[in-house]
C-alpha cells in the first residue's frame, strides 16, 4: 500500500509542485509510483493504460519524478541528462505545454524526424536519441516494423532509463508484445524473461484452451516486471 498510494513519490519534487501532484487522479498517482518503482528495478518501463485514463499526464509526471531521481543520485547517469520524448506531430504541443507546466525543457522529437529528416538540424536532434540517458516514446506501437528507417534509429539508443507509452501494446497479436519487449531492452536488461516470452509464442496460439489459458498467464506475469497496465 505505501508503495502504491505514491505519497513517497512527492519527495521527489519541488515542494512548489507537490499540491500539483496532489490533484491527480489517484489511479495516476498510483501508476506513476508503480511506474517508477518499475524503472529503479529494471531500468524500462511500458506504461500501457487504456485511452482517456490520463496517461500522458501519468507519463509527464514519471518522466519529471525519475529526471529528479537521476540528478539526486548523481553518478554517470546525470551525465548527458537532457531527457528526449518522441512522439506524433500532431500532440508535440501537448507534450511542450505539459512539460512546462512540469517545470521541465526535455528534447521533443516529433516521430515524423526519425523517418525523413534530412536537414542538419534534424540529424543532430536524432543524435540526441544516441546521447541521452532517460528516452521516453509515446505511442510506441508505431516503432514495431523493424525494418522502417524510425525504428533502426530508435533502436539505436543506449539509454540507462527507457519510457514507452501506448494504449495498445498488442495491436494485432502476440509477435507484437515480442517486438515492444525488444524495443524495450528486455533482451539485455533480463535475458530470461525475454527468452520464456518467446517460448510461450506457439502455446499462446494453440487451439487447446487450457494450454492457450495457461501461456496466456504465464505471459502476463511475465510482463508485469516492466509493464503498467490498468483496466477500466
């Protein structure tokens, strides 16, 4: 319960931001504890709530709450700590307007860059994806063909703290929960997790329904060391 209820969190922030905080939903305030507790243990989160639970506030806030984190304990990971949100064009203004009102100036890279920016400017802000140690993605089910020129470059990144974000983290099947955990990292920061989710790919297909039921289970617990998922 105290990990979930997310007061701890607010020791985190400016004391001038903590009433702000404190008018989330709880169902946020949940998630962004939950979220960051994920974060500290693994390194990756997906924060994978279903649309108009206010997700991208939840995101904002982590992403605040874990920048905080990383300066207060200082070491290599303060080093080239200019966070970097990718997202569509269409709510980069969102994200602008919600980061200042969080009192943070983060990269935001519309998704639109990775694939066919050309100009100077625009080689040098997919750079920063390279360079910096907390990366954030929304809608991250748009990265999931490995083949497209965005995601080789998303892939790309080093990042010691990856943030994803999507309402639909399984858009058509299972192969496609294999691809999130990829972009994830899931393959370096827990190599065994990773491997069992791919064992359970034919089992979570099967036509019997006691071995499908049983995959299926197994697979979401699997996913809850790095995922937020809530339902309505």
């Amino acid at each position: 319960a105290a990990l979930l209820e997310g007061d701890w969190a607010k020791e985190l922030i400016p004391p001038s931001m903590r009433r702000d905080f404190d008018e989330l939903w709880p169902h946020q305030r949940q998630g962004i504890a939950q979220a960051l507790t994920v974060l500290e243990n693994q390194g990756a989160v997906i924060i994978a709530d279903p649309t108009g639970s206010g997700k991208t506030k939840t995101g904002g806030w982590l992403i605040r709450l874990a920048y905080q984190k990383i300066l207060s304990s200082g070491g290599e990971m303060a080093t080239n700590l200019v966070p970097v949100m990718v997202c569509p064009g269409a709510v980069k203004k969102n994200w602008y307007s919600l980061f200042d009102d969080l009192q943070l100036r983060p990269e935001v890279l519309s998704s639109g860059i990775l694939s066919s920016g050309t100009s100077k400017s625009s080689i040098n802000q997919v750079k920063s994806i390279n360079r910096t140690n907390l990366l954030a993605v929304d809608e991250i089910h748009n990265y999931y063909n490995y083949r497209s020129n965005r995601t080789k470059k998303l892939s790309s990144n080093l990042a010691e703290s990856r943030i994803f974000l999507s309402a639909t983290p399984i858009n058509k099947e299972f192969k496609d929960l294999i691809k999130l955990m990829n972009l994830l990292g899931t393959e370096e920061l827990d190599g065994e997790t990773f491997s069992k989710l791919r064992s359970l790919k034919e089992d979570i297909m099967s036509l019997d329904k006691n071995k499908r039921a049983m995959a299926r289970n197994e697979a979401n617990k699997l996913v809850q060391k790095f995922m937020v998922r809530r339902t309505r």
